[in-house]
C-alpha cells in the first residue's frame, strides 16, 4: 500500500487527557501539607510549654487542642490527596491496570 505524503500517524492515536489538573492537584495537596506540618507544630508548641506561635490565637490548651488536631487532619488530607494525585499522574494511556498491582513506590 503507497502511503500519501499528508500522512499523519499522530492522527490515528487519541489524545491523552491534559495532565495539567493533576498537576495542580499535587502541588495543592502538597501546599496542604504544609500548612498542616505548621499548624501541628504551633498547637504543639503551646501544649507543652512555648509561648504562643499565633499571638493570641492560640493562648489557651484548648484551642490550641483544637489547632493541633486540624493541623494533623489537614497533613493527612494533603498526604492523601498527593499520593492520589501522583498514581493519577504516573498512569499512562496504557491497559486499565487495578491501583494494587501497580508498583509499591508511589
């Protein structure tokens, strides 16, 4: 068979999905993270003794109960999010392959 000269082969192929949004996603979740590491740290340095991290936010043992504790929520979501985000980002346009037998290092 004679191939034309206007044939394209990347016109035969489907376009892969943008990967931009997992991405931002990662960066975000990590941005998360963060901020999560921070507040834990500001709720714990009060708990055991330090001078208030966040002036007048953080004075008393309760709420700096309650910073410590939403600071370690927001560094799970975050964790979360990313290692979701990052298998997202890895898998290609390859087979459907089921998320526990792909390789542990993620």
């Amino acid at each position: 068979m004679k191939l034309s000269g206007g044939f394209n082969a990347r016109r035969l192929r489907e376009r892969g999905p943008s990967v931009w949004r997992w991405r931002f996603g990662t960066a975000l979740a990590a941005l998360f993270a963060c901020l999560g590491v921070l507040l834990a740290m500001a709720g714990a340095a009060t708990l055991l003794g330090r001078p208030p991290a966040l002036g007048s936010l953080n004075a008393t043992p309760g709420a700096a109960i309650a910073l410590l504790i939403s600071g370690l929520l927001l560094l799970w979501i975050g964790i979360l999010g990313w290692r979701k985000c990052r298998r997202r980002l890895r898998r290609g346009n390859d087979l459907n392959i089921s998320p526990h037998l792909m390789k542990k290092r993620d």
